[in-house]
C-alpha cells in the first residue's frame, strides 16, 4: 500500500534520531557517574552495565503496559453476543483492514473515547468508552473504529511503548543524579557532587529533547490513522463529525487527565483547551445567534482558534495534532473521494 513506506521512514527516522540522543547520553553520564566515584570501574564495563540496565528497562515496560493500562482503566471485556453490533463492525473492519480481530474492552466512563493497546499485533485490545457508544450515531462509532484499526495496522503501540520509554529513563536519571548531588554538596564530597548535577543537567536536557520527539511522532501516526479511517470506512466525514463530537464531550466532564491520554483518539486536556477558549468567544462564534453551537459552527471555530500562535506552539508539546487540523485533513480526502481518483495508493498523500 503505497504511502505507508512514508510512514514507516518517519517512524523509523525519528527512533534513529532519539536513539542516538540517547546513546550519547548514556555515554556522557556514565562517565560523570564514575568521575564521581571512587569505585576503579572500567569506563566500558560501565557503559555496558548502563545499557543493558536501561535495555532491561525497557523490556519490562514492553511486557508489563498492557496489563497497566487494563487495570488502569478498569476495562470490562466484552463476552461473544454482548454487543453484536460493535462486535461485527470491528469484524468486518479487521477483516477488510488486514489486521487480526482485536479484543474488545468496555471503559465504565461516560465521557466519548477509544484508544488500543497491546504489545503484539495478535494480542492488540480495541477499548471503547461507555459515553462514545452513547454519544456518536453508528457512522460515527465506525469512524473512530477504522482509525483505531489503523494504529494496528501501523503498529503504532508498539513502536510508542518502546519509544516513549527514552525520555522516561532520562527523567528517572536526572530525579537519581540532582538527588544524589545534592546529598554531596552537603557532605565533604563536593567535587563528586559537581559531576553528579552535570549528568542530572544532561539527563534533564535529553529528556526535553527525546519528549519533543516522541510527541512529535506522536501527533504525526494519529494523523496517519485518520487518513486510514477515511480510506477504510469511504467515509472522511463520519470521523469528522465524531472528533468534533468528541471534542466537544470531553468538554464538558473536567475529570483529572490520565496518563494514559496519547492512547486516546482525542487527549481530554487539548479538548478542554480547544473548546474553552471557543467557549469564552461564543458570541462571535453562533454565526446564527440562536445561542447554542451547532456542529458546522464548531469546526469553523476550531479552525480559527488554530491559527493563533498560542496554538501553534502549544501543539509542539501536545500528544495529538488539533482537532481542526485534523478535521481539515479529512475534508481534503473527502474532496478527492468526491472526483472518483482517490485510490489505496492514495491514503497518506495529504498527511
């Protein structure tokens, strides 16, 4: 399928890049940690002993965050019969996707949502909120299926988990090195303690850098799955009026974000922040003065409140894209659909 070599290089480019941030790194704070010891340790065995520390790391994170992220969202796991309907959907999807059937899960939350996680292809779970399921009119739930699909497809969990655990570990190396220097500015071991807060410096650099990368990447595969929805479905416009509804609906249930939001398809903070700010410019915004925002309004006012620079930098540090550029990828496929030259090899070219 032509497009998802882009795809695949991107993801591929950007794991490169942070891996050699990351290998450097190691490096540099090695050294600072055995400059501050007494301890004759060989520099290589050192850095040998860090790298597969920080491999170990991550293999437990590989094998552990699904079952984190299940207990996490209280999941129930729906039994064969219990929703036939979503049951078939996701079937039929899957099958037409390529990809095997996913488990699916119900989340006991009314606010609308969905995300997948897994760490194999074969053993992905497909969670849907209780509030989407009330929320969204099927073409709209299928939408949102075909862009979970998509990051199945794309083996976007996956790749995520592995990445996202780099700046995690830097974080955890700055927290160790500040914390450990600090104790030796107050004892007689001051000139180790000086070594210590440089490699907590650097760790804390790399985590900003390695974040800024990953969330980019981050943004860029929900980009791809909508793209692969429209594809999927024939359908731009129904993930449209779901990511709009979605939006707005996490809007209005102010719950504490979770840490677990770039899973999602829509990250509750960024909805809050899209549609407050809309909120607070109502006036200008019903174009119809009948006092009530109907679906039509909202885009239109999603797509100013992006072009705002508040908005453009804001987005660097967020987990997904905004919801109007989103949208505004949508209609340009919608558009090419409408002439009849949009084709499978055409999926990804306006991403």
């Amino acid at each position: 399928m032509a497009g998802i070599a882009r795809l695949k290089g991107t993801m591929f480019l950007t794991i490169i890049i942070t891996l050699i941030i990351f290998v450097i790194f190691i490096g540099a704070v090695t050294l600072l940690f055995s400059a501050s010891t007494d301890l004759n340790l060989s520099p290589y065995s050192t850095l040998f002993g860090a790298f597969v520390l920080a491999l170990f790391f991550m293999l437990i994170q590989y094998a552990i965050s699904p079952y984190i992220v299940s207990a996490s969202m209280r999941l129930k796991y729906v039994d064969p019969g219990t929703f036939p309907w979503l049951e078939n959907t996701v079937r039929e999807l899957a099958a037409k996707s390529g990809v095997p059937m996913p488990r699916l899960a119900i989340v006991p939350n009314q606010t609308p949502n969905a995300f997948v996680f897994g760490n194999s292809t074969s053993r992905m779970t497909l969670a849907v909120h209780e509030g989407l399921l009330r929320q969204l009119n099927q073409d709209e739930v299928k939408g949102v299926i075909g862009h979970e699909l998509g990051h199945i497809k794309h083996k976007d969990s996956i790749v995520m988990t592995f990445l996202s655990a780099i700046p995690l570990i830097a974080y955890i190396v700055s927290r160790a090195a500040f914390g450990f220097g600090y104790v030796g500015r107050r004892g007689e071991r001051r000139d180790s303690a000086s070594y210590l807060i440089l490699a907590g410096v650097i760790a804390l650099v790399v985590y900003f850098v390695a974040q800024l990368l990953v969330l980019r990447l981050s943004r860029l595969r929900e980009h791809f799955s909508d793209a692969y929805s429209a594809y999927l479905t024939s359908s731009p416009r129904s993930l449209e009026s779901a990511l709009t509804k979605i939006a707005y609906g996490l809007s209005l249930r102010p719950e504490e974000t979770p840490g677990t939001r770039a899973l999602f398809i829509s990250d509750p903070a960024l909805a809050r922040q899209e549609v407050g700010s809309i909120m607070d410019k109502r006036e200008e915004y019903d174009l119809d003065k009948d006092g009530v925002l109907d679906q039509r309004e909202l885009e239109l006012a999603m797509e100013k409140e992006a072009k705002s620079t508040w908005a453009s930098v804001n987005a660097a540090f967020s987990t997904h894209p905004p919801t109007y550029k989103r949208i505004l990828l949508l209609h340009q496929i919608e558009e090419e659909m409408r002439t009849g030259n949009y084709t499978s090899t055409d999926i990804y070219k306006h991403v």
